[in-house]
C-alpha cells in the first residue's frame, strides 16, 4: 500500500486536525478496501481539498486505488471550479459534506465529514501512468496542471523523509494547505516514516494555532516565507514550544535578513533549520540546505535531495562547472513529473520531461556545490508561498472588465497596469476574490496605455 501504510501500527494516528478530526493508520487501510468495492480504478476525481482528516484520507485511499486526483482548494472561486470541470469532465467529486447541497451529485460514500459523489460523466481516457495533477497556479483556476506519474509522490516522501531524518516519533504541524505542492509532500514524508500529521486550519495570528500544537506537542514547522515574516512579528524565538525541534522553508525565496534571524535562532536554541527548494514540477522538494551549513550559507538552497541532480547550464545549454557563475538551474530524479496538461486530450499523453526539469530559475553555485536562486526566468509570482500566474491574472482581468491591462511584480507584491481609473478598485476586488489572496497584495496603476512592442507584445520591462 502507498506508503506501506498497511504496515505502520493500526491504532497510531496518521492525522489529527484542529477541528477535531482523528486518523489511525488502521482506518486508512479500511478507507481504502472500502473505497477499492466501491469506486471502479481510472477513474478522475475532484478533490475540493481541506486540511481536515477527511479531505487527506479520500487522497490516499483514492491514490491508492489507481484513481487519478485533482487536488483543488475547497474554497476555489466557483467560476474557476467550474471552467476547469468544463477542461476535463471529472467523473467523481471527493468533496466536503457541506458543498454538496451546492452540485446536486449523487452520493456514493461519507467518511469523516467528507462524500464521494458522483458527477454523471465518463471518466476520460488517461495515460495508465497517470497518477495525480495538480495546478501549476496555485490560486487561479488555470487550466493549465501538472501531470504526475507513479512513483513521483513515494519517491520525493521517501527521500524527503531521508533529508529531514524523519522517525515515526514526529508530530508535522501542516498548515500549508494539501493542494498546494509543499503541503502534500509534507503529509506524505511524514506518512511514509509512519508518523502523525497535524492539520491546522487556523492561520498563524489566530490564539486556537498555537493553543493546538502545543497540546499536540509540535516537533516540526514548514512555512512559506509571508509564514516567516508572520513569526517574526509574532516574537516567536520568545515562545515556548520545547518540542519542536525543526524548522523548514521553501515556496519561495526568504529575505537575508529573515534567513540569518531563523538560522541563528536555530542554532542557538539546539533546533534545526532547513532551506529548501521545489517546484511542482518536481513534486516539491528538489533541494534542501543541511542545518549545520544554515548560518555560514544564508540564502543558499543547499544542493539536491536523495537520488536527484542540480547542475546549471548556459544559454547555449552547455553545462556550468566553474562556481559563482549564473546559470539555469536544471533537476533530474526520480521525482520529476511527465509534463503539463491544457486539455482533456493531453491527459493521455506520456513522458515529456523523462526525468529533467529545467526549471526556468536563475542560479549560481559556490566552491562547496551549494546552489544559492538569483533570479526567474517565467513570468508567475510567489505570494505567501502561492505560485500565482501574471498571464493567467492578465486574462482573468481582460474578459471580465473588457479592457487591455498587464501585471508585473515580485514575490511581495503584483503590480497591475490598467488605462481606465475608474476600475482601480473593482480590479483589485476581483483579482483578490479570484485568487483568495489579500488586497494588500496588489497594487493598481492606472496609465495612459499599455507599453507594447512592434510585434504587440507587451513590453513588461518599460512597465517595470
């Protein structure tokens, strides 16, 4: 079973959530013999994700049940729902018991606050590799997923759990949210050592956060770097957690100075600090800096996990050997995905990556082999750790209001350029429903047009 989950002790629990929700190892193993006479194999599914125990089980039992999954954010725009059901005719929703008033489904089985319900659609033809998708936004709905193949989740858990050192003593504080690629490969590194996962829903500014992992006594914590930043204003190195014992950053790119206050802090109080890297594409982690190196390399990625590579190569694609030169940072493991999915059509394609990622990120590499991120070559932004799509916000903004407009900006903020003032407010309302982010991270200009090039494409670095 994934994760020889079949193997860890029944009574022990795989999961507990803030709202009172318990999972025992032994009731995934029965979720998922159940689910095995109920639901046929190959089948697309809908996951309108939550950090509840119901919403990971569905996952897992689902996952294991050779179904193919997509995960979604249970709070997605409706909209954004619905055109992505319109792209691929999933043939089951697993979805929260509260939303299903709101489809109109058949219910096939409740579990733990959750129902597989089934849409009336065929299940469409996919590649028998196929095994998840996820979407490359994170927060819009594109269209546009990533396609994962068998063996991509087991290998990057396994091998994460390796890097981290994890035991089936740990207790992981998840509030990163599951369909968000860090977040998954947190609950499954930790699923895999057989240890318990901790879902919270509540965010880091709520009392009822810190009230839970403290009596779940928390032994580790990953965060984005907004998460961080949250922390510091919180005065967290004055907290008192004696349990937990490490620290992990990843989906995105830390400041400096937030960097060598954590790692210090770390260092001092006898606790551990990992700097990671990921993508989607590589089903999260593709790098981890070891926490010893932490303070004397601030801002490095470290070099890659178990069984993966990181070279960089020039634009001629020759590969970099000479350190402190910049470069593409490129990934091979075992952990890279097949490729990307825009249509239902493209879910029967195969292997398109083979094993290399090339992940569009400028990097450079010091005399010791660790990897320090200088810069991105695509044009999506990191909000509080979300990959947000500037071309997808582009399209969103255009139809909806009719007008020309182009966003630019950089992991604080997006930076949005329209030509008609009077839908400053509107278009900031509207981007921040879609994407479920604050407003406060976007900013509106209003010019008099839109820079473009001869060939009519927009002339982003004039905007900048």
């Amino acid at each position: 079973m994934l994760f020889d989950i079949d193997k860890k002790p029944v009574s022990a629990f795989a999961a507990i959530d803030d709202s009172g929700g318990q999972l025992t190892f032994g009731e995934l193993v029965e979720l998922g013999q159940k689910l095995s006479t109920t639901l046929p194999k190959r089948e697309l599914v809908f996951c309108l994700c939550e950090n509840k125990v119901g919403s990971l089980a569905g996952f897992v039992a689902l996952y294991e049940n050779k179904d193919v999954c997509l995960l979604i954010n249970a709070a997605i725009d409706r909209g954004l729902l619905d055109n992505l059901r319109e792209t691929y005719h999933p043939s089951y929703y697993w979805m929260p018991e509260s939303k299903i008033a709101d489809f109109g489904f058949e219910v096939i089985l409740n579990y733990k606050e959750y129902a597989l319900c089934k849409t009336g659609e065929k299940a469409p033809e996919m590649h028998p590799e196929l095994s998840l998708l996820m979407t490359t936004s994170g927060t819009t709905g594109s269209p546009k997923l990533v396609r994962h193949k068998y063996g991509n989740v087991e290998n990057n858990a396994k091998n994460v759990a390796q890097a981290f050192g994890w035991t089936a003593e740990e207790r992981g504080i998840i509030d990163l949210p599951m369909q968000y690629t860090m977040g998954l490969n947190v609950i499954c590194s930790h699923l895999h050592a057989g240890a318990t996962v901790l879902l919270v829903a509540a965010n880091l500014m709520n009392p009822k956060y810190w009230q839970f992992i403290k009596e779940q006594k928390g032994t580790n914590f990953t965060g984005v770097p907004f998460s961080y930043e949250i922390l510091n204003r919180l005065r967290f190195q004055k907290m008192d957690l004696p349990y937990l014992t490490t620290m992990a950053e990843g989906g995105g790119k830390l400041s400096d100075t937030l960097f060598a206050t954590f790692a210090n802090y770390a260092e001092e109080k006898g606790k551990r600090f990992f700097a990671t890297f990921g993508t989607t594409e590589t089903t999260a982690r593709l790098a981890f800096l070891s926490p010893e190196q932490a303070v004397q390399k601030i801002g490095s990625i470290g070099k890659a996990i178990p069984e993966g590579t990181l070279y960089l190569v020039d634009e001629n694609g020759h590969q970099i050997n000479e350190p402190n030169t910049e470069g593409e940072l490129i990934y091979e493991g075992p952990n890279v995905t097949m490729g990307y999915a825009t249509s239902i059509e493209d879910l029967t394609t195969g292997d398109e990556f083979c094993g290399v990622y090339h992940t569009g990120d400028i990097a450079k590499m010091d005399e010791d082999g660790c990897f320090y991120i200088v810069g991105r070559m695509k044009r999506f932004l990191k909000l509080f750790g979300l990959r947000v799509s500037l071309d997808q916000c582009e399209r969103i903004i255009s139809e909806h209001f009719g007008i020309e407009c182009a966003c630019t900006g950089d992991d604080s903020k997006m930076k949005i350029y329209i030509t008609k003032a009077e839908l400053k407010d509107e278009v900031k309302k509207l981007i921040s429903e879609k994407t479920g982010l604050i407003s406060t991270l976007f900013e509106v200009n209003c010019i008099e047009a839109i820079p473009r090039f001869e060939s009519g494409k927009i002339n982003y670095k004039q905007l900048n």
